[in-house]
C-alpha cells in the first residue's frame, strides 16, 4: 500500500490515510480531503479550506470536483499548455520575458467554449469572474531566472545526443526531439522550439477569483509545497523511515502511525529550535545521565550540560510563538 498524507501550511501532517499500490495516486487526495473535513466538522463553503497539490496530484477531473465541493485549489500546470495559454501574450507582447514575470490568464476548462473568453486578437487579458465565467480558471505563468538556466541547460543536454542520433552517429532509443517519417529520422526543428521558448517558465492554474488573492500570493502559495518535499526527505533521511513489506492492514497503518507522529514531532523541535532536526540530534545526542549503583545503592548523575546546548533544549521546551 502506498501513504496518502495532508498537510498543512507549516507543513506538519493533518491527515494520513493509505491505499492500494496499484491505486493511482491522483485518486487519493479526494478522500484523504473529505476524511478531514468530516472528522474536524468543516462547512462546505468556498474559501473554507484551499488545496494546493503539484501536477502529479490532481487531475482535470478532480478539479472539477474540488469546484464542486466549495473547495478552492491552487495547482501546478504543466508547461507544454503554454503555448495556447500564451497565444495572446506571444501575439500583443512578444516572447521575451523577465526574471519574476507573472502574467495572468484563463484557463478555459472545455477549450472549445472558452476560447472566446481569451481571444488572441484582444490584448487585455480578462478577469476571471466565478459569477459569470463557470467554463475557466484562472491561470498563470511565471518566469524564474534559476529555472531558466536549468532548463537550457538540460534542453542542450537534449539535443547534442539527437543530433548525433540523427546523423547516425550513435544508436540509442529515439530521444525526445527525434521524429521518424518513413523509417528515416531527423530532428523535430519545431518540437525543439517550442521548447526553448518556454525554458524558465511555471504554469499555476485556480479557482480563486481574482479579488481575493493576488497573483503573487497564489505563487507564493504554491511554492511552500517545498516544505512538504522537505518533510519527505526527511522522513526518509533523518527518521530513517523506509518502505516496510508488512501484510495486514492494521499493521501498515501502525506503521504509517509511528513514521508520521515522529515526523510531526521532529517538525515542531526545527520550529521551536531555529535548527535542523539533523543538528538537534547532533548537539544533544551525547547528553546522557548515568546511573550507578555502589553496595545496593542507586544513584542518577544528569549531565553537564553547556550553555548553548541548554538554550537549545530550553527552545524546545517552550511552546514556539
């Protein structure tokens, strides 16, 4: 079975559920959202709760859903949408952009009827109404220096192997900018493109309208995901948790237990500490007690502990603000 957890903002983990292995994972987040909102009583109203999941986690599908729940949801778009989110941009702006750039769109839910609600031949992009536009979201893209250099970067690693692909210089599996027209390849000149023009670039796609959050706030938003990647490794790297082949049920979800009330623990010593629950350990590790026992009689020795270990552990004792 594979872990389906939900997490906060902080991020600690709120809901942990699991599920088949073969259960795809888009499919879970529905009833791990669901499970909290019936266990902590929440109204099913819009703004009640927002969910924010990577592109992997929610499909077209479970938008809709989310939508129709009164959940509102922040969600990553894939980036080879762009060039149709980004007719009208390209068309009035040009394809050049700037390091932090954010530029609003719609994201037309049936591409057929939304289409017109972002027609390439006006330049003002419109503002996603959720009274009067049903058929969209709300969508965007933003530039991000570092992303661009990587994606360059990785584009050139891409394409020096297809060239020689190619030219018959070396043999290998067709690679991603190789196309084959009668039994003869060559390299896909507008696929490559296509691709260098979107290097840097990051999809978000919402249903929160406008007026209520701003574009930066819904980037924001998003990229605090980090902090949930981040609890991740650390599950898998500090608390040395690792996949157990248990076949009762009762015992996976004993597992998942521990693994997560441990990983919640360590999240609340780095925020009360100010350290990395790796260095935590480090600093407080070799204080220990000792106990002796001389003729029958038992006596404990605390350990001596230096002042900037004790302020540490006095950090940890006291509620984080």
């Amino acid at each position: 079975m594979s872990p389906a957890p939900f997490f906060a903002v902080w991020p600690l983990p709120l809901e942990v559920g699991c599920f088949e292995g073969n259960k795809a994972e888009a499919t879970t987040i529905l009833p791990i959202i669901e499970a909290f909102r019936v266990r902590h009583g929440l109204p099913a109203q819009p703004g009640g709760m927002v969910v924010v999941a990577d592109t992997g986690m929610l499909s077209t599908g479970n938008l809709r859903e989310l939508d129709a729940a009164g959940l509102r949801s922040i969600v990553g778009s894939r980036v080879t949408k762009a060039p149709v989110d980004l007719e009208s941009h390209f068309h009035w702006d040009g394809e050049a952009f700037v390091d932090g750039q954010i530029i609003d769109n719609f994201t037309p839910r049936d591409r057929r009827t939304g289409r017109s609600e972002n027609s390439p031949k006006v330049k003002a992009e419109p503002v996603c109404d959720p009274d009067t536009h049903h058929h969209v979201l709300a969508g965007g893209l933003g530039l991000l220096r570092e992303a661009a250099v990587r994606d360059r970067r990785t584009l050139t690693l891409l394409e020096n192997p297809t060239r020689e692909v190619v030219a018959g210089e070396k043999s290998a599996r067709t690679p991603r900018f190789v196309k084959t027209t009668n039994g003869s390849r060559s390299l896909d000149e507008a696929a490559l493109a296509r691709a260098q023009r979107l290097v840097g670039l990051k999809g978000y796609v919402t249903n929160i309208p406008a007026g209520q959050a701003s574009a930066s706030e819904i980037t924001g938003d998003y990229h605090d995901l980090r902090h949930v990647e981040q609890s991740f490794r650390m599950s898998k790297t500090d608390l040395r948790a690792r996949p157990m082949f248990h076949h009762q049920r009762q015992s996976i979800e004993a597992h998942l237990t521990i693994v997560f009330a441990a990983l919640a623990v360590a999240r609340e010593v780095q925020n009360r500490a100010g350290l990395a629950i790796r260095n935590v350990v480090r600093q407080l590790r070799p204080l220990r007690s000792a106990t002796i026992t001389v003729i029958g009689t038992q006596q404990t020795f605390p350990p001596a502990v230096p002042t900037e270990k004790q302020s540490t552990l006095d950090a940890i004792r006291s509620p984080a603000d």
